[in-house]
C-alpha cells in the first residue's frame, strides 16, 4: 500500500508538472505569434532585425538561466523554485501591453523569457519522484510539454485577430495578460498541491555540483539535445516563413503546417519514454541519429529547375552543310534528325522530370569536320519538391527529434542520479541555446546560398557528427570493458 501511496504521490507531482511546463512552453514561444502580428497590421514599426531579436530574446534568457535554475532546484527543491517562477514571469506579462517602444518590449521578453527555465525545474522535480524503471516514461510524459509551443501557434493567431476586431491598434494587449493570468493560476495550484522533495543528503556546495560538468558526457548529451531540441525550436519558427516562400502558402495554412510538425514531436515524447525504458536510451539515440541523417538528407533537395548540357548531334564525316531546319540537319547527302522542344506543362509529381532537346549551332554551305557538333543538346530538369511529401518528410523528423529529446534525458539520473538538476539544467541550457542560434544559422545560410532548403544540409552534418560521437564513444567503452573479445575480434577480421 505504501508502494502504491507513492507511486499516486508521483503522478500527481508529474501531472501538475507537466500542464506547469505546458504553460510556460506556450508562453515561451508567444513572441513568434505577438511580434509578427504586431509588425504586419502596422502597431510597431520594427526593422526586421529587431524583429529577430524580439524572436530569440526570450529563447536566449530561457535558455543561458536554465543551469542556475537547475542547481537551485537541486538545492531546495521543485515546488518553491517552479511556484515561484510561475508568479514571476506572470509579472512582465502583465505589464507588456503598457510597452511602447523596442525596448521596452526587449527588456520585458527577457524577463518573461525566463519561463523556459522550468524545464530545467522539472526534469530535477520529476525525475526524484520515480524509481529508475519508471524515470524514461515519466520525463517523456513531462517533456510532453513542449506541444505547449503548438497551442501557441494554433490559439494565438486567431485569438488576436477576435481581440482586435473592435479594437485594431489595442486588442492585442489582451493576450498576454491571459497568458500571465494562467501563469499565475498554475503557479498557484503548485503551491498548494505539490509535495516538495529534494535529493537527500545534498551537502554538496554550488562549485562541487559544477564539477560534473567537466564530464566530456555532458557536453556529448549537450549536442544530442542541441539537434533534436534546438532544432525542434527552430524550425517551429523557421517552417511558417519556409512555406510561405518556398510553397507560396497562406499565413493560416503555413501556421498550421508549422503546428503538424511540433504537435506531434511534443506529444511523441511519452511515447519515445517508453522505448527507452524498454530497449535502453542508447539504442534508441542510434535510430534516431539514424533517421535524422536519412530524413535530413531527402529534405535537403531543394525545389528547382536546372538546365544543363544535354546529348548532342555530331556530324559523322567531313562535308558541307546542304540543308538546315528546325528538325533536320543534312551533311551533304546525310541526314541527321534533330529533337525538338516539345514544351511540356509543369505537373506536380513526387520524382524529377526532364525534358531534352537539341538546338543547331551550324548554317547552310558551313563545312564541317568528322566529329564535329552539329546541334547542341540541352536538357532541362525540373524537380517540384511535391509539399505534400515535404510535410510528411517535415512532420516524420520532427517525430524522430520529439524520441529523441525523451531518450537525451533518460541517460541524464542514470550517469548523474545526484546531479539531475545540474546536468539537466546544462543540458537544457545548450537545447536552448539551439533554438536561438538554430534561425540565425539558417538565415545565414539562406543569405549565403538562397536556397531555403540548406538550413537542413546543416542538420544532416549535426546528426552525421552527434552519430559518429555517439558510435566513437560506444565502440571505446566496450573496448575498455572487454579488451580480450575485442582482440579476439579484430584477429578474425
């Protein structure tokens, strides 16, 4: 009975958790949606680079503070330290509809930005409540929180626009005073109803909790959680102006691609608990580092049309050009037969199609010698990079990243069972640190390329370099561990 008291106890702390971390996420993200609606009905006159850092501010703050917020909540405990900063962050919130200039919305992003911390609160509260066979399902079912980003996307855009049918230049300032408002009612119930607990017998001062942070591991599990996290973040901001340029979508239908893609990789991440409590953290990080690379590389082709040199038409022997058309090429008595283009209409299909002609380069009584090119061949390649299977590619990805980011944190009380809130704060702290630099990255590489599909070139060399460090890593631990099979092995080679 006392097992089962226990085990209540548990889910109740990791349900109250998770609908804490779903708020906070939807907050987190609310800049993307308030700033670009903000901008285009012409309430502030921002600068496009201004809009981008009002976009990464509070993914930057979220994410640098995550380590302190974890050793805190190492140090006394989830519920103070998350009922805390629920009331706190509720604070800028209300006051951002009285800000009137960039600043003053930077400042109080920055502050409100710090919302994303609480997964750092979290994964320390949740993952000391529950014994080591139950620690995958339970942190997948709190990371479950990350779908907090699609309510963002899927709610805010429609409720701006009912809040300003009345008021245009002023309904806005609704949204985030509901956003606070919940923030405020979640951070409550956590107060009353969340049990504390801590780690027992934590004497460890703040510089020797730091020290697990020389551990080569650490920084390894940073750079999964950098792909299939930071990643994850970028994208659901990069992918609404990707469709729009790339597809020519709607602002409401590239939203709603965007919410097919982190819906289900927030929601997955129960499920990808589950498999790493079942088949081990480490299996499971191959498939997904696996499928990162295979999926990356089909989304990495762009959508375009090539015209390159095609099959020509040489002449067979030495003569005088005697006749010349539009389909024909006569060498003295010898008649060569030219293709002509035959224009087909752009379909859309799934596979490249081509087209191939040939166009005379030679005029009438023109002498020519064997061999010589008679009609150059042209062929034209066009590949329309069907949507369709774009967003199945997109969604399936994302799938994959939301596994992953369940089997990242299941490694983290295995290795550091004493220092989850550190190392899990560290290692929420360089996720998030992707989210931010993840669209600067890609803008760069849009500008240096214009081809909106290098973005993922970037993710399929991440997923290449995480997988070979992973594969490095492995092969070398179980080298070490049994250096006799492994010379018995390398002998049968």
């Amino acid at each position: 009975m006392k097992n089962s008291n226990s085990l209540s106890q548990s889910h109740k702390i990791l349900f109250l958790n998770t609908l804490a971390f779903t708020i906070c996420f939807a907050c987190w993200t609310l800049n993307g949606v308030l700033v670009t609606f903000l901008v285009d009905n012409g309430i502030f006159k921002w600068s496009v680079v201004q809009v981008g850092w009002l976009l990464g501010i509070p993914i930057l703050t979220g994410s640098i503070m995550r380590l302190p917020i974890g050793i805190l909540t190492d140090k006394f405990g989830g519920k103070y330290v998350f009922s805390i900063l629920l009331l706190l962050c509720s604070i800028p919130l209300f006051l951002l509809p009285l800000a009137d200039s960039f600043f003053m919305f930077a400042l109080l992003s920055f502050l409100f930005g710090m919302v994303g911390t609480s997964f750092a609160v979290g994964i320390g509260f949740t993952s000391i409540w529950y014994p080591k066979e139950w620690q995958g399902r339970a942190l997948g079912i709190f990371g479950m929180g990350n779908a907090g980003a699609a309510i963002t996307t899927f709610l805010a855009p429609s409720l701006l626009n009912h809040f300003s049918v009345e008021d245009p230049q002023n309904g806005w300032k609704l949204l985030p005073i509901i956003y606070g408002a919940a923030l405020v009612i979640i951070g409550v119930v956590f107060l009353i109803f969340a049990k504390n607990k801590k780690i027992e017998n934590q004497t460890k001062t703040v510089n020797e909790m730091l020290q697990s942070l020389k551990s080569a591991r650490v920084w390894r599990f940073g750079a999964y959680y950098f792909l299939v996290f930071g990643c994850f973040v970028a994208y659901s901001q990069w992918l609404l102006p990707n469709f729009m340029n790339v597809y020519q979508t709607s602002l409401v239908m590239g939203g709603l691609f965007a919410t097919m893609f982190s819906l289900p990789s927030g929601v997955i991440r129960a499920f990808g608990g589950y498999l790493s409590d079942k088949y081990g953290a480490r299996k499971v990080m191959y498939w997904v580092l696996s499928s990162s690379v295979v999926l990356s590389a089909l989304l990495m082709v762009p959508k375009m049309d090539i015209t390159t040199s095609g099959p020509g038409v040489m002449a067979g022997k030495k003569g005088t050009i005697t006749a010349v058309t539009e389909t024909n090429v006569k060498v003295g008595d010898k008649d060569f037969p030219i293709n002509k283009k035959i224009e087909k209409p752009l379909e859309s299909s799934i596979f490249p199609t081509k087209n191939s002609w040939q166009e005379v380069v030679v005029t009438q009584n023109q002498d020519v010698k064997k061999k010589e090119l008679l009609a150059k061949g042209i062929t034209a390649i066009h590949f329309d990079a069907n949507m369709w299977v774009y967003l199945v590619l997109v969604i399936l990805i994302g799938i994959s990243w939301g596994i992953g980011k369940a089997a990242v944190y299941k490694h983290i009380p295995e290795y550091f069972p004493t220092e989850v809130g550190v190392v899990g704060g560290m290692v929420g702290m360089i996720g998030g640190l992707g989210g931010f630099f993840g669209p600067i990255i890609f803008g760069y590489l849009l500008t240096a390329t214009g081809i909106w599909s290098s973005s993922w070139i970037f993710v399929l060399l991440f997923s290449a370099i995480c997988l070979v460090w992973m594969h490095y890593t492995v092969t070398k631990i179980m080298n070490e561990k049994q250096p006799t099979l492994s010379r018995e092995m390398e002998r049968k080679k």
